[in-house]
C-alpha cells in the first residue's frame, strides 16, 4: 500500500485554485466581501428572492392549519354522508394534515439547516455538520444524533415536532369520530298488552256472585290450557302482543307481573285412593287404585294412559261437582242466598275450595304407552300445584321477545278459610284476594284439562314433544309439564282473547321504554381540535423562530443546506493537516474519527474558511 503524499503548505496556496487572473481576483474578493483583500466583516446578504420559499412554507401552513380547525368545527354533528368538494370529511382531513406534514417538515429541515452554521461559529466536533445534514432529511435522520449522542435544545425539539408530525394523522382519527346517540321514550305507542295479575273479568264465573263454587277454572278462553300443551309439545312460544316502534332498536317493558303454575309430583302405591267418575261423569265415588285398574275394567272402559284421576282430597269440589252446583235460594222468597245476606258468613262454601292434587297412573316400562294390560304394569304418582306471583322484564326485538327474564317471584299461599271459602271477603277489591282467585282458577284450568282432555291426550303431546326436543327424558311427564305450565301461564295472562276482550285489556297495558338510536353523525372533540390547531402551529413558530435567529447571527445569508458554500469554504493550514486523511475513509470510519475533531467557521487570512477550534489565529465572523 502506498503510503499518502505529505505536502507542506503555506500561507500563499490556495486549495480550491491553483492560479487567479488579476480580474478572478478582484471578483473573489469582492463576492466574499474582501476590500483591498482584508476582511472589512461585512459579507453579502442573500436576496429577497431566497426568502420566497420559506416564507410561502411559513403561509401555506398557518393557512392550512386554520383551514383543518375550521373543518373540524364544521363538522361537529354532521352526517356521515356529508360531503366537500366530494370527498367526506376524515378523507378531507387526512389530505389537509398530510400536505401541512409536508411543508412543516420542510420548514424544520430548513431552521435546522441555517442553525448549522451558527453552531459551527462557535466551535463544535466536525461530526456536528453529518448529523445536522441528516436531520434535515426527515426523522430518520436523527438516528445519527442517536448514534453519536450529540444533542441539543433545537435538535431534541425538532425531534419532538417530527414526531408530532407522524402522531397527526392518527390524533386526527381520535377527535372526530362517528356516533350513534342513544336515547328512550315512552309514549302511547310503545305498549305491552296483557290482563293484569288481578283482573279476572270474564276469566272466572265468580265475577261478583260472592259464591266461591262458581270458580271452576276458565269461563272463557278455555281453549289456552290445551293450545298451550300444543305449542309445549311442539316447542313453539306464545307471540307477545305489544307496539314497539319499527325504527326502535329494542323495546323494554318493566315490572309486568304475571302468575306462574308449578307442579310437584311424589310416588304413591296401588294402595292410593282416588275419584273415579262413571257414566260419564254422572257417578263419583272413591276407589282403590290397583282394584280400579284391573285387566277388565282397562278393557271395557278403553283406558288410555297415562291415566289423571282426582285425588280423594278432591271429593264434592272437582269439576264435576262445581258444575253441578246449585244456588242455595232464600226460603220464601226464591231469589240466591248470597244476595239477600250478602255481608253474613255462610261456612256451607269452605267445602269447595281446597288444594288442587290428583293421581297419575303411567306405564312402568314407557311413560308414555297408551295401553297397559292391568295394575301390575302401572305406577302411581300423587301430584300438586304451586302458584307463585312473577315480576319480570320483557324485551322486543324487531318484532320478536326474545327476553322474559323474571326479576322477583312471591309464593302465593291460598288462604282457603278467610278468603276463597269465604262468601264476605271473596268479592274484595283487593289485589292481593283477586291475584289470589286468578291463580287458584289457573290451577282448576290445568287439571281439568288433565282430567278431561278436550283435544289430545297427554301421550300425543308427550310423544310429540319426544320427536321436537330429541331428548332422553322427553318421555318424562314432570319435564313435559314445565314446559307446558310455562306456556299456560303465558297464554293466560297474555293471549289474545275472543269477542271484546282484547278492547277491554287496551285500557290495561303496561307502557314501556323505546330505545332509539339517532341517524349516524360526526362527534368532534372540539378540545383535542384546538389542541391540535396549537401544536401545528406552534411547531410553525418554532422553526420560524430558529430561522429568524439563524439568519440575524449568519449576518442575513442563507446558506442553509447548500453543498456549494460548504464546498467553497477554504480551510486553515491546521485544518487541511488535521483533516485530509478523512476524504480516503468510508463514511462510518470517517464519522469515528470526526467524534474527537472540533472545528470553527471564522476568517483566517482574510477568507472565511474552517479552522480547529483551538485556533487562536482564526477570528469569529
């Protein structure tokens, strides 16, 4: 390898050139502001023209920054579909934000580049003029700062403003966004239909009577305890008949209270008496279980099972005996006895009020058999109803429940001594008395039905039920019948009644709740705008700011970025020495050896040029 030429300078070189004419001279001179060849200090300034440029950046961003904050503030609440000069609003302001990044960041580069040379004046390591060089490229250009770890004030916040720059775009996604306002009202056509928990008007044949054994399950309507076995069985729900709004998203309806029928079931043997009714019903009498149903009487009476039968606790007060009730008439005078003596107690009614139970007589094998052939193949079961008093929560969805949620459930207890048996509190106009009666006509409707089945047996709903759930244990009457209670106590308070009920129940609804969504619209953070419109500008001010300064030390001339004045600048004969081995170095080994050398702009013989800035011959410009 070679080793370098050294040469031995003198104060007469000059590097950039090897011979001047007289006139070069007088030229050069003249543009470096020489006079006679000494430095006077005064150098030529820029002309306005140079200014152009960064004073056009300095308008275009203030404008464009008052332009994005006016378009935020107009389009606080505005539609989505809103347009401007056809493009919507976000798209609008992505344009604006990314075409003010641009001429911020343009302006930025250029303070950085006019500081350079203020920094170099006073004496900074010669890696300063590679680092300043890439931060006016954009922020990947700081990684050289990073790397060589030389920071200052205006390197850092020019950072922090490059970095804000890059944060704008998406900040500017958080503070306008689109939004649906939610709100709810209640109004005349916003209703929930149902009879209410203590209506039992054309319901009952008590009505006003006072005579307790004329409640004997439904007067009217009797066709929902069989329909609700039907849609139990074939897993179909009652429809709800309420109003909600078609541009509701959903409709809630609160505290609509309602009756609710459970069963319980224990076993019981062939031992077990219960009511059997001959003759079509003419006939009651008590029997025992396993001699009832003998091999003959299963046969001759065409038994199908399973079989429902009274339980013997039922005598003088099942269907049938309530059906054949006769008005006791007052002696002499042939008008209802209840009428004549309406306040005084009559213990002749306690008699027919009583817990609901009877007996089911089912198949061992298959619960669900219709035939068997005598008592052997049967077991027994004694059952029961429970009442409880519900206060739910009920929610539409475009025109379909989908929520029935009960909130709270009270055990009604009969009270068959003081109230139901009783002639002079039966006709009470207490809710509490009349909540009472519906429930125990809701428990007479079921097992009439059991009893007596107007349409189907149990074992065609069962066997229906068995082939919709696909279950195991859909053969099992106790599953069948949650099932079908649950449908029932729907049916009775909810469904829609015949002649001019339902006309009677619209004076009775429950009002509910319509929850609405407005139309979609733009929701802007008019702080966070502002906010915005603040940094964007005081990063304007920023650079400015740093421009101005530059340009007053530079003595009004920018240089700025310009790899002619760098390259046109003369070097001391200390510098050339120090420095000259650089220009055959990589950029990486170059920069290593730059960390330890500081250099300073001044004037040495009469020229600006880079000196070291231990120099004590270089002056300060």
């Amino acid at each position: 390898m070679n080793k370098a030429k050294h040469y031995n300078y003198t104060n007469d070189d000059v590097p950039l050139s090897t011979k001047f004419s007289q006139d070069d001279e007088h030229k050069y001179q003249q543009g470096l502001g020489y006079n006679n060849q000494t430095f006077t200090g005064q150098v030529k300034q820029s002309k306005a023209s140079l200014f152009v440029e960064p004073v056009f950046g300095i308008f275009v961003s203030v404008a464009l920054s008052i332009v994005l904050l006016l378009l935020f503030l107009h389009a606080d609440n505005k539609p989505l579909d809103y347009t401007i000069i056809r493009m919507k609003i976000p798209s609008l302001v992505s344009l604006l934000l990314s075409v003010n990044a641009i001429f911020i960041a343009s302006g930025i580069s250029t303070a950085i580049s006019e500081y350079k040379w203020v920094r170099l004046q006073n004496g900074a390591p010669l890696t300063l003029i590679d680092i300043y060089d890439g931060c006016t490229r954009g922020l990947s250009g700081f990684f050289a700062t990073l790397k060589s770890l030389q920071f200052d004030f205006v390197l850092i916040m020019a950072l922090v403003f490059h970095i804000g720059l890059l944060l704008a775009s998406p900040a500017s996604q958080a503070i306008i966004v689109a939004v649906n306002d939610s709100y709810n009202r209640t109004n005349g056509d916003i209703r929930f239909y149902h009879y209410r928990s203590d209506d039992f008007t054309m319901r009952s044949g008590l009505g006003t009577s006072r005579q307790p054994p004329l409640m004997n399950g439904l007067a009217t309507n009797g066709y929902i305890t069989a329909s609700s076995f039907a849609r139990a069985a074939i897993g179909s729900k009652s429809s709800a008949t309420f109003i909600c709004p078609e541009d509701a998203n959903y409709c809630m309806f609160y505290n609509v209270s309602y009756i609710s029928t459970s069963m319980q079931c224990t076993n019981t043997t062939g031992k077990d008496t219960a009511i059997a009714n001959h003759d079509g019903g003419t006939q009651r009498s008590v029997i025992v279980l396993d001699e009832y149903f003998t091999a003959r009487n299963i046969t001759d009476a065409k038994f199908k099972f399973p079989k429902f039968l009274y339980s013997t606790e039922m005598l003088g007060r099942t269907y049938y005996d309530l059906a054949n009730y006769t008005q006791p008439l007052m002696p002499g005078l042939g008008i209802p006895l209840t009428q004549a003596l309406k306040d005084e107690y009559d213990p002749q009614y306690r008699p027919y009020v009583g817990d609901q139970i009877f007996i089911m007589a089912y198949g061992t094998r298959d619960n669900s058999a219709r035939t068997v052939s005598n008592f052997t193949e049967l077991t027994y079961k004694k059952c029961s109803f429970t009442s409880n008093f519900n206060t739910s929560t009920w929610k539409t969805v475009n025109g379909t429940l989908i929520q029935d949620s009960v909130e709270s459930s009270v055990p009604i207890v009969f009270d068959y001594d003081n109230v139901l048996g009783n002639n002079t509190a039966i006709d009470n106009d207490s809710s509490l008395v009349r909540i009472m009666i519906n429930a125990y006509t809701m428990q007479q409707a079921i097992l009439y039905e059991l009893t007596t089945p107007k349409y189907y047996t149990m074992t065609d709903y069962m066997r229906t039920y068995s082939y919709t759930t696909l279950q195991s244990n859909s053969n099992n009457f106790e599953e069948f019948m949650k099932e079908g209670l649950a449908a029932f106590d729907f049916a009775f308070f909810q469904s829609p009644a015949v002649s001019g009920i339902y006309q009677d129940i619209k004076q009775l609804p429950s009002q509910g709740y319509g929850y609405f969504n407005t139309k979609s619209r733009y929701k802007v953070n008019k702080k966070d705008c502002f906010v915005l419109f603040i940094c964007l500008v005081t990063s304007v001010v920023w650079w400015l700011s740093v421009w101005i300064i530059s340009l007053k030390k530079n003595r009004g001339i920018t240089r700025g970025s310009s790899q002619i004045a760098l390259l046109s600048t003369s070097m001391t004969p200390l510098a050339e020495r120090q420095l000259y081995q650089l220009s055959s170095m990589d950029r990486n080994s170059a920069f290593k050896q730059a960390k330890d050398l500081r250099v300073r702009l001044g004037v040495s013989n009469d020229r600006i040029a880079f000196g070291m800035d231990s120099e004590q011959d270089l002056q300060h410009l």
